[in-house]
DNA sequence: GTGAAAGCGCTAACAT
DNA sequence: ATGTTAGCGCTTTCAC
C-alpha cells in the first residue's frame, strides 16, 4: 500500500502538519526534525498524492494541450516549446491526442484534472462554446484555431500567410496557382481568403477548379490532391499548400507523374517542419514562430487561470516565408 | 464557482447519492427522477471533480505514455496506437513529453494521477529502479528499451531488426557496412550485436571507424554522422541507421557531397515512419508494429494494475525488413 | 515551531 | 429506489 502523510509522522513521531511543511519546503522547521521527517520519506517511498492534494487545494499544477491525432503539421514542435514555456511559468503539461477533429478531445482533456487547457486541434466553435460555458478550467486557443468571441486566442493569420505565399509564387513568376487546404469537413480554410486576395491583387482571376480540399494535414491527401491537379487539363505551375505534409505529398505526386519541382510546378507548405530541410527538393514554406505562439498562449492561460474575469485576448504570432529550392527556378 | 454534487441534489431535491446514481449511470433511478437530476446537472454545468473522485475510488482511469521531445522515430504512430488500445479498455491517455533522454520525465509523470505508466522514452536503469521501488502507479517498459529484471516490458528485438537490415544490405551486394546509432550518453545502442553479428556471419569482421554514435535520433545527427563516413577515406558502401530520421539526414548528406543513393551507397533505417514513403529515394527500412506494441503493453498495464504481484512479462513485439528505393541498386 | 481538527467533493456501506 | 454517513489524503486555519 502506498503510505500517508500520517504514516510518514508516525515514523518520524512529529504531527502530520510537519511532515507536510517538510515536504512542501516550508521554511520554519527546525533542521533536527526536517532530517528526521526526510529520513521517514525515504524510508517508506511516501509520496504527496496529487489528487488528494489538488481536492483541497483546488490547483494541479498542470496544463492539458489538445492535438489532432492525425499529423498537424508543427505539433512536435508546438509541444516541445508549450511544455518549455509551462515550465518556466511552473506547470507541467499533459498532452491530449485527440482521435478525430470533430470528437470529443476537448471534452476529455477536460475531465483529466488540469488548471487549463490549450486547444491546439482542430475543434468546432460548437464544442468551443460548451466548453467556455460550462464551469471548469479555462481555455486557450492555439495555433491556426479561427477567431472565437468566447474565448483567448494565440494564432497566426493564416489567411495573411496564405497572402505572403502565394505572392511569392508570384514573385517567381508563377501565374497558374493551385491551392490544397479547404477543409469543408471542418470548416472552409481559413487561408482561401489571403490565396484569393494575392491573385486579385495581381490582376489574376481565381480558377474554381485550382482550390482543392484535403481532408487531413497528411502527406497522401496532399498526394492525391495534386496529382489530380496536375494530371487534369490546364496544369498549374504552382501549388500552395496549406501544411508542409501536404506539400511534401504534392512534391511526390509531381515526381510520379514525371514532373520536376520546381521547374515544372513550385511547391510552398506552411510550417516549417523539420522535414522540409532535408527533401528533395528542400521545401520552401512559411514559419510559424511556435517559440512565441506558446509562450504567449501559456501566458494568457496562466493570467486567465488567476483571473477568470480577465479581458479576452486575440494575439496574432509573426510567420516568415522561407524561400527554398522548391520555388526556386523560373518557370520554363 | 464550480457547482458540487450537493448544489445539484438541493437544486433537483434528492439526495446527493442519488445524484451521484444519475451521473455514474446506475440504473435502479425512476425515470422522474433521472430527469429532474439531468435538468439540475444541465442547468448548473454541473461537471464531476476529477481529484475527488480519484481521492475516494482510488482510480483515474487514465494511463500515462512518457515520450522523448526529440523525434522519437515512430512516437506520433505509437501515441495514436497507445491511445487507440487504451480506449479499447475503458482507459484515456495523457501523453508527457519528456525534456532530455536522462531527465525526471518519468518521475513527472507518476506525480501526475494516473493509473499506469508507459514509457517509451529512454530512461536510464537507475531511473526505472527508483520508479519502482517507490510506491505508486505500475510501469510497464514500451518501444525499444533494454530488458529489465523490476519491470514489464513490451518490446521489438532491436538487435534481431539490426541483424536483418544489415542482411539486407549484404544480400543486396553490399560489405562496407557502416552503422550509425551508438548512443553513449544513456546505453550502448542495443542493435550493434546484431550489426556485429551479421557481419561475422557474412565472413567480414567489423570495422571499429564504421560504427558512429548519434546524440538523438534527429534528421541532424544522421546528416552530421553520415557525412563524416562519406567524405573519410574508406567510404562505405552501406549505412544502417538504427532509425529513420537519421537515415533522412543521413540520404540527405550523401546528396550534398555528389553521391547518390543507392547507387554510391545504400541507407536503411528502423521505424517505418511516413515521411519515408515519400522521400526521395523512398527509404527502406524495418517496420515495427506500433499496434501490436501497444495493444500488449497496454494489456499488460491493466493487468498489472489489478494484480500488482502479477508475474513479470517480457514481450518481443514482431518487425518486417521493407526494401525501398534506398537500398534498390546493385553497387557498381 | 508544532499539534489538533475541519473539510475539499466524491463514492461506498449501510439503512430505510 | 432513495437517504445518511463516514472517510479517501491532504492543506489550512487556529491554538499552543
């Protein structure tokens, strides 16, 4: 059986109230008793039980971060620098692999006990609203969430990235530019508008048949999405996808029809994953700064958790084009 | 505030028991009452307290998984899986990421309530002992751990996936078989006996300069190790990486220094993650059976969790050697 | 500096 | 079928 705190100061013959000013680092102790109190700890492997703890208490300590199951494009990273970012604000983080975009994570995320949550998958504003309504911790979107009046929010402008990539590809001379990303499933991409601003913008119409959606952020749908592009009549030279997996797919879909990247068609994602430094071609694309989406979205959770009341935040994070060889050649 | 069970109970007036009937789904309730409760639950966001409930019951039901920041080869593929399983017995999943190969991770995560514990993560012996030594929930070792004698354990042959990768290579006309995957920081890369092995077996004796350690398995390390073989003298004409994304930097470096591959020099990996069926060669590599690998590890944890003096369970989950373009051509 | 006692929200016995 | 009560392990007044 695990052991008590009342365990613990049996052994040591001092009060329960002791052994947790010991073990709660509580200064006024006098060194004798702290030496036998730990001597105790030790002896028994006692350790604090977080629930009972976090009943009285009311605080755990630990934030829960939502992510999709399915590949979003930066999650490693956005985990990496959410669970640095906690722990300089002192919470440790518990990641929640939620299984689909419009299932129940959030919901469950919210019955793991946590001080908050940060919802980085794909959720519909429906389940956002249930849970900003009911009592219970408190939430922060983050990453590419669309705006929501009833809660935080730290996210890119994902329709101005969409803008800064597709005009890139105009830059280098493209004029026949697809677009992978809308997702009717959820809700329309947020990105189409900034996509179709550039073109106008150019003197460009868009081209119905140029927008295509991709179920999931993964490297077949952006396969499948492209080769159909790319195969069809009026052949684009230029894809944009809406995630790096997505473009790596089209990237292989145009080498299997016997196409080159970028001198046949260019490619540009938005991410920035690692795994666009080492492809072949290497993978121009658009970053995301997840150093500060997560710090800022930690912080705000963190004012949040202290002041329930607290005025809502919508905070945009800054993104980057990173031109690489897929959008390097001129077009022939 | 949160409302309690008591607000629903004078809200619906019942009693607090029959609220808690209600909520937890116990079936002796009359009709008129369930419906009374639902309304008081509905109209107070009544939601249950997580921390008491464990308090009182002693379970969460929920299970932990402790991942390595730095790309675990397949950790997005096992976390789905890991979560995929646990749902299949009543468990949901929290998955902690931990900071450094040799940091407190797993110590983290047993201070967050939980049921059981998976690690996938490396961990250092000493860790695993004072896990279990201490009083608190089970562990149970998954991926690609070394045995140990305090712990269940689920896990691929590494050694045996070595061996038959390098078979691979050998078959394939190769003999200047580099490897690169010592790891010196937590133990000595569990694959070279089998590396050593095959290459004993094929009448060749091991070359010490031809096995490369790896600080992590990131596509950097590959390319950072993969580069020194090949601009060295005797340059290999095979590199088994002991996973993936060190075979992608590795691919990658052989590229930036005029060689192709296959043809100058063939890579294989461990892990079958997707980003290989995409890549330029396509990457041939050992596939680890991420379902099977979680189904038992987490059959062994619920297990263990009932009946905690249960026997000791080693189990070697099966791998397949999946040649790809990376290891296609005859050598010149 | 340390002890005694109350109570966080819930479930499990037991009672009705 | 529903109500009453004790207590899970901890922190936190309040005494001393």
């Amino acid at each position: 059986m695990a052991s008590t705190l009342r365990d613990v100061a049996r052994l040591a013959g001092v009060s329960v109230k002791t052994v947790s000013n010991v073990v709660n680092g509580y200064p006024h102790v006098s060194p004798d008793v702290r030496r036998r109190v730990e001597a105790a700890v030790a002896e028994l492997h006692y350790r604090p039980n977080a629930s009972a703890r976090n009943l009285r208490t009311g605080r755990t300590g630990v934030l829960a971060l939502v992510l999709p199951t399915t590949d979003l494009p930066y999650a490693g990273d956005l985990a990496r620098a959410v669970v640095h970012a906690a722990a300089q604000q002192g919470y440790r983080v518990v990641v929640a692999h939620e299984d689909q975009p419009t299932s129940s994570g959030l919901h469950d995320a919210r019955m793991i006990p946590v001080d908050g949550v940060l919802v980085g998958a794909p959720v519909t504003p429906g389940e956002v609203g249930r849970a900003v309504a009911a009592t219970g911790p408190p939430v922060v979107l983050i990453g590419s969430a669309p705006p929501d009046q009833r809660c935080d929010r730290v996210s890119i402008d994902v329709a101005q990235a969409a803008e800064d990539a597709t005009n890139h590809l105009l830059r280098a001379g493209r004029r026949r530019i697809a677009a992978i990303g809308e997702r009717p499933a959820v809700s329309p991409h947020p990105g189409t508008p900034g996509y179709h601003r550039a073109l106008r913008r150019a003197g460009l119409a868009p081209v119905p048949g140029r927008l295509l959606p991709a179920q999931h952020h993964r490297r077949a749908d952006g396969y499948r999405a492209a080769r159909e592009l790319l195969v069809g009549p009026d052949r684009p030279d230029a894809i944009l996808c809406s995630s790096d997996p997505l473009a790596i797919g089209a990237m292989r879909a145009a080498f299997d029809v016997g196409l080159r990247v970028p001198d046949d068609v260019a490619v540009i994602g938005i991410g920035d994953i690692e795994e666009g430094r080492y492809s072949r071609p290497t993978l121009s694309t658009v970053a995301v700064d997840t150093g500060f989406l997560a710090r800022e979205a930690v912080a705000r959770l963190a004012v949040r958790i202290g002041q329930p009341d607290a005025a809502l935040a919508d905070i945009v994070a800054p993104h980057t084009v990173l031109p690489r060889e897929s959008t390097d050649a001129t077009p022939r």
